[in-house]
C-alpha cells in the first residue's frame, strides 16, 4: 500500500478544517479570541477580572432611572382648560367658547392609580423617544409588555427604561433609544435576573 496519504485522505483524519470552531464575534464578550498561557492558579483571578468587566459594561448599557414614587391617592381632581385652538406662539384667547374640555393632568397621565408610579430618568440611552434626564416617566404595572413597548426592566437588581424587542431565537432584548451609539442593546442571556416591572404609558417635565 502507498504509504503516501493524499490531502483529501489527511483531512479526513483530523487536522483544521476550513469553516470549523466558534465564528468570530459570537463569544461571550462577541470579539476574536486567543490562547494565553498562565498559571493555573491564577485562572479564578482571570474568570473573575472578566466578569468584573462584563457587570461594569452592562451596568453601562442599563443607564439606571432613579428613585421609584407613587401617585398620590384620593386626592381633589384638578380640572384645567384644554383649548381647541392651536397656535404656535402666544396664549390663546381665555373666552370659554375656546375651551374644548376641562382636563384632569391626574387622568390623562394614569390609567390604574393603584398599579401606576413614577420614576425619574437619568442618562440618555432613551433620548430619541423624548426620555430625557429629570422626566418623569409613568410606568403602569398592570399592562402587559408587547414587543415595541417601553417598558422598565429590572436586570440583576438594577433598572432600566428600554424598549422591549425580541431575538430571532425568540430571547428578550432591550433597544436604546439613541443614535449616537453611546447605548448597546442588552441581550437577556441565561442566568441573568431578568422581570419586566411595568409599560412606560407616559411622561412629564417642568421647565420652570
């Protein structure tokens, strides 16, 4: 027998194969990777430096909201002018025939008082919605969250206002809302404390 082995035949048995192992950029930290040789025992300082990283980065794309307050309750309704006219500088004329209704601010920002609070935006992953630093955003626990949705997530104990997207292999996703690209989309992996806490229905700042 030909002791000579042909290319085809050596491929057959072993040896890197075109197109084989992990694409690149499908890791967890979604970079080429290298091999690094180390000591053994300083492999758990490595894992752990990494995660360190992985949990600051995420802590990043979050850009948490602020503290969570509730609507008060049983209180006076305030009723207020709401003018049909539509001008685009000035005040429009006070005469009653202008009015069109009488508006509550109370209702037309919550639907269910005992299921709706507020909470206050800090950073400017949400900007391209009107989300912006010191807005209070209505979040109502009583809706269920669909796809398209703004919604406040909390993710390993922290929350987040995002928009609410989902994978092609049906996982959840958290959207920015920012085209600067300063915000990454945050993928819900296994083993991350994930819960929807409510739908964004709303929102309101003063100027003054």
């Amino acid at each position: 027998m030909d002791k000579q082995v042909t290319q085809t035949q050596a491929s057959l048995r072993g040896g890197k194969r075109e197109s084989a192992g992990r694409k690149l950029g499908t890791g967890k930290f979604k970079e080429a990777t290298t091999v690094v040789r180390m000591p053994a025992s300083q492999l758990p300082v490595v894992k752990d430096f990494l995660a360190a990283y992985q949990r600051k980065k995420l802590s990043a794309d979050l850009d948490v909201v602020g503290d969570i307050v509730l609507p008060v309750l049983n209180t006076t309704p305030i009723k207020l002018p709401l003018f049909l006219s539509k001008v685009a500088a000035g005040f429009p004329s006070p005469a009653e025939e202008h009015v069109e209704k009488r508006l509550d601010p109370s209702e037309f920002l919550i639907d269910q008082k005992d299921a709706t609070f507020f909470v206050t935006i800090q950073g400017l992953s949400m900007m391209d919605v009107g989300l912006l630093p010191g807005d209070k955003a209505v979040v109502d626990r009583s809706k269920l969250a669909s796809i398209g949705d703004i919604v406040l997530a909390v993710i390993d104990g922290e929350f987040t206002i995002k928009t609410l997207a989902r994978k092609k292999d049906g996982t959840p996703r958290l959207l920015p809302a920012n085209s600067t690209g300063a915000f990454s989309p945050i993928d819900i992996k296994e083993g991350m404390d994930f819960e929807i806490w409510g739908v964004v229905t709303g929102s309101f700042r003063r100027f003054k």
